[in-house]
C-alpha cells in the first residue's frame, strides 16, 4: 500500500492547512510516534481504511508573491510523474487565476484522477461562487474550508474511492529491499557499479518500468536481497534545478516500498537539509536505515577526523542517533562489502523478536529502578510488556495509568531497550497501554 496523493495548486490556495488537517488527523489515530516530526510536507494519512501519503508540494516552494510561474509547472509536471492521484486545490476567494489555468491546462491532458478542491468555501453563500472553477475544464469539483474541514469528508471519500483496495500481504516472501537513497551527485550510481561490477553475486536484472527504480537480485554473506537503485529515476528529470523537493519526492516511493536506506551523502558537502529530509521519510516509515558517508577519499584527514565528522552528524539525527555511519568511497571501493554487511545487520536488527520472558525479566527490574514520575500524586505501576508481532519493533508497556507515562520517560524506555538489544539503524515504536 504505498499510493502517493500530492496536492498542487498556487500559493496561498490553502494547500498547506488542508495538508495540516490530514496529518494531524492521522496522528492523533496512531498514538503519536515517539519520533519528532520534521517534514513539514510530507505525512501519512488514511481514510475510509484506505492509506495513503500525502506531499504537500508547495512547501518545498519559497517565496509567495513572485514565485516563478516555471515552478509551478515543474511542481505540477513532477506531481504529474510520481504521485498516483493528484488535489488541485484553487481559492474561491481569488477565483480562476492566469495560474490556476495553467495548472488546469496540465493536468487536462492527464490520466490519473485529478480532484479538484474549491477552498475557503467557508459558507453557502461561497458554494455558489464556486460555480465558476467548471471553466476550469476538470468536470466535478469539491468544495471544501480546510481551515474548519468543512467539506473535507466528502473529498476524502471521493479520494478513498479512488485509491485501491489495500493489498493482501505478500511481503513475507518476498526478497528484502535495500533502496539507495541521496540526492543527485551523492554517488548512488558509483556504489551500486562497484558491486554489481563483480557480476558474479547478481542473480537477476529486473528492469523497472520507467516510474520504478532499477532493482538488482543480489547475493553476497549467503544472503539475498534487492538492491535499488534511484539514481536511474533522475534521468527522466528535464531540468537541473536544485530543489529539495525533486530529490525528496523521488525518494518517497522506494522508501516506502524498502526494508532498509542505504543513504548515501557526499563527504564534501556534510549532512544538509535534503540529506535530513529523505532520514526523516525513512524514519518516519519504520525504515532501517544506515548513513554513507561518501567520498571519503576526497576529505582531507588532518582537517576533519572521522569522529568529529560523525558527531556532527549524530547530532542531527537526535532523538534516532542509533544509526550505523560509515565512511566510505564508491571510487575506490573502501568498504563498500562493510557498508552491505551492515545493513544486512540493520536488517536482521529490525526482524528480531524479543521472548516475552526475557523482555519482562530485563526491563522490569529497570522500571522498578527507575518508575515514570507520579503526577498529580499518583502513581505509573509497569506490570507487564512484551514485542507485538509486527514488521518493525514495537514494544507495548501495560500499565495502570498510560495517558501519565510522558515523552521523556518513553525516550528513557527507548535507550534502554537500545542498551541492551541490537536495534542500530531501526527505529522503535514503544505504547503504553492499559491492562
Ligand atoms: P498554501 O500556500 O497554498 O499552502 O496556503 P496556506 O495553507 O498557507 O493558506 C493561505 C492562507 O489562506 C492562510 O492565511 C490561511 O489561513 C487561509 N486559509 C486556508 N484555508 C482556508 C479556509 O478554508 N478559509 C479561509 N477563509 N481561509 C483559509
Ligand atoms: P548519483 O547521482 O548519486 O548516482 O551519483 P553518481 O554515482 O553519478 O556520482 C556523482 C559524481 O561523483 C560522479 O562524478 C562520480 O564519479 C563521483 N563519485 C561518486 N563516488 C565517489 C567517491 O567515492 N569518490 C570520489 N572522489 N568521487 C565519487
């Protein structure tokens, strides 16, 4: 189930209320993920029992008022290519803009479904001059006010219609998937041309279609995966530009479809903004991730040692630090075989299951140790916890009183389930619950 749902339109339509107002929803529903969230623009969101994500597409574009008309039209082209149906949102207020039209004229010629939102339609009086935006040529439209969500519910069924019905899980048997991820000139292409250089670990060559990354069978440690290469989907890019949105959205599907990121940085430019947003979409999906640090043949060693290098690093990725860093270089292949080792590792880590009794018999004692704080004079009592048989870790904690176990508590939980297990390069789920 990985349907994208990406929301164009102008500035200042509405789109990122509308996209607020989906997030939060879904939030609120799965208790919160103990990770922080950092992508403003991109979140996961479900109706009708239908998942999706949704990419608000105008907040990777600044500045409002003389915003290019090109990057609309790439925003729109690129919403066109990846997404699999897309919300154009317009303003009842401003009505048909040169812009919208534009926009409009685009998405006509498309066949994925377009829905069509009229916002700011704050009162009936507004329904009526919606009437207009038929002129816009994409037939049916939704009015809707995302600052009160007024009208959203229907879009969303609409939306939830549309989406297909979630598929059986057939996940168990097939290969695990490592996705090489990083913005262009990261050296993605180079990692993967040097293993798959020595052919003889290659099972097969799957071409993808041309949305899809490029996957190769690979065997290596008597262990079979598929190895993703995302480089190959930047080809089809027209224009250079250097948006973070293009590196980001182009990410999001493999991501979504991987069980582990290899995410690859260039040693000569450090950890930057798109580098954090594509470790966030990881985390954010339960991914196992490892951090290559590539280039490393180009860094001057007197200048920056490897520690420091790494430090500074680790501090972005407060609170999931936990994260395997290795310092390598495609070109001239210094521990490329340690670099696919490791996520194997990070694999495996994010596949373990925990024994009840041997969860209870550890933890316990700790949380006797070291109890939640008493709020409001009462007590937090931990009588049990165990691993849910889910896809990543998830740990649950039964106790009287969840709603009174705080952040801080569960980040302590966290690193010591972290001391005493395995879990480098996996991020961890941990619900209190009532018993
Ligand atoms: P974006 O640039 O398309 O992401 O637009 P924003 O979500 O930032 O919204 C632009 C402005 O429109 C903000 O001042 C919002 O408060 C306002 N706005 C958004 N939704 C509604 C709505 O349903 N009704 C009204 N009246 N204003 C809205
Ligand atoms: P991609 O866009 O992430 O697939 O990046 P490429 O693999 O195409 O690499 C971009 C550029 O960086 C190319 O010119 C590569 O030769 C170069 N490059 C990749 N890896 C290394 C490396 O480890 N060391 C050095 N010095 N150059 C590299």
């Amino acid at each position: 189930m990985n349907n994208i749902v990406a929301i164009v339109g102008r500035p200042n339509v509405g789109k990122s209320t509308f996209f607020n107002r989906l997030i939060q929803r879904r939030e609120a529903i799965v208790d919160s993920v103990s990770g922080v969230t950092r992508d403003r623009n991109y979140g996961k969101s479900e109706w009708n029992g239908k998942e999706f994500s949704v990419i608000d597409t105008g907040g990777y574009i600044k500045g409002s008022d003389d915003i290019f008309e090109g990057e609309i039209r790439r925003q729109v082209e690129l919403a066109i290519d990846e997404a699999d149906v897309i919300i154009f949102v317009v303003d009842v207020e401003e009505g048909i803009t040169p812009m919208d039209e534009e926009v409009a004229k685009l998405l006509r010629k498309v066949t994925k479904p377009i829905l069509l939102a009229v916002n700011k339609v704050d009162n009936a009086m507004r329904e009526k001059d919606a009437y207009e935006f038929y002129n816009l040529g994409l037939g049916e439209y939704y009015t809707i006010a995302g600052m009160s969500g007024s009208g959203t519910g229907e879009l969303l069924d609409a939306l939830a219609d549309i989406l297909p019905e979630p598929e059986e899980k057939q996940e168990e048997e097939a290969l695990p998937r490592f996705a090489v991820v990083g913005r262009p000139n990261a050296g993605k292409s180079s990692f993967i041309n040097a293993l798959i250089g020595e052919d003889r670990y290659i099972v097969t060559d799957i071409a993808g279609t041309t949305r899809d990354a490029i996957d190769t069978k690979y065997n290596r440690f008597g262990f079979e995966f598929n190895l993703v290469d995302t480089a190959g989907i930047r080809r089809k890019a027209k224009v250079k530009e250097d948006l973070e949105f293009y590196s980001v959205m182009r990410s999001v599907r493999a991501i979504e479809h991987s069980d582990i990121c290899i995410l690859m940085i260039d040693a000569t430019r450090g950890f930057e903004g798109q580098d954090q947003s594509i470790f966030w979409l990881a985390e954010k999906n339960r991914k196992g991730v490892v951090i290559l640090v590539n280039k490393w043949d180009l860094v001057e060693k007197d200048t920056m040692s490897t520690r420091d290098y790494e430090n500074r690093i680790r501090e972005e990725l407060q609170p999931f630090s936990d994260v395997p860093i290795l310092f390598v270089s495609a070109l001239t292949k210094q521990r490329l075989l340690k670099a696919l080792e490791t996520s194997v590792h990070v694999f495996e880590n994010r596949k373990q299951r925990i024994a009840t009794s041997k969860l209870n018999d550890l933890m316990l004692p700790i949380i006797e140790n070291y109890p939640p704080p008493a709020l409001k004079g009462k007590y937090v009592k931990i009588k049990f916890c165990m691993q849910l048989p889910t896809p990543t870790p998830q740990f649950v904690f039964f106790c009287n009183l969840p709603q009174y176990v705080k952040e801080p508590y569960k980040r302590y939980i966290e690193n010591k389930l972290r001391e005493n297990f395995d879990f480098s390069g996996v991020p961890i789920d941990i619900y209190f619950r009532q018993k």
